[in-house]
C-alpha cells in the first residue's frame, strides 16, 4: 500500500473525514503533519501545495490535495488504484 502524509490540524472537520475515508479503504498507517502545533510546517505546506487549507494529503508521494479531491478520487474509481501502488 502506498505511503499517506496529510498535513493536518487537531480541529479540522475535513482532516477527520479524510482520515475516515482512507481508514474505510484499509489505509493503516498515516504520516500526520500537524501543521497548528509547527506554524512553518504550515510554511512549508505552502510553499509545496500553494494551498493554505488543510488537510493536504499525498499517497504515494504524490499531492492529490485535500479531502474534496480526495473523495473525487474515490467517486471516479481512482482512489484505490493511488492506493495499491
């Protein structure tokens, strides 16, 4: 399976959506970036993305934004290929 990093906060409704979306596609293990305990991991987030909204969420290395993409993803049949690789 691949690797998951989201950049996320401890409040954020959406983070929390997202976790539960990729939990519910047998995703284990997920890097969480928590980006309001390091503001320059916000910074950095940026700087990547060119968003400033969490979560940001990258699989297999790859940016694939936040949970309304992600949940796009999903409803396109293309979340569980990103997933197996």
């Amino acid at each position: 399976m691949a690797k998951v990093v989201m950049y996320c906060t401890a409040v954020c409704p959406y983070c929390v959506r997202a976790e539960q979306l990729l939990q519910r596609k047998g995703v284990t293990e997920i890097e969480k970036i928590r980006v309001d305990l390091q503001p320059e991991l916000r910074v950095a987030m940026m700087e990547k993305t060119g968003r400033r909204t969490v979560p940001q969420i990258y699989i297999g290395g790859e940016h694939v934004g936040g949970y309304d993409d992600m949940a796009a993803l999903d409803q396109a049949g293309k979340l569980d290929e990103l997933l197996a690789r």
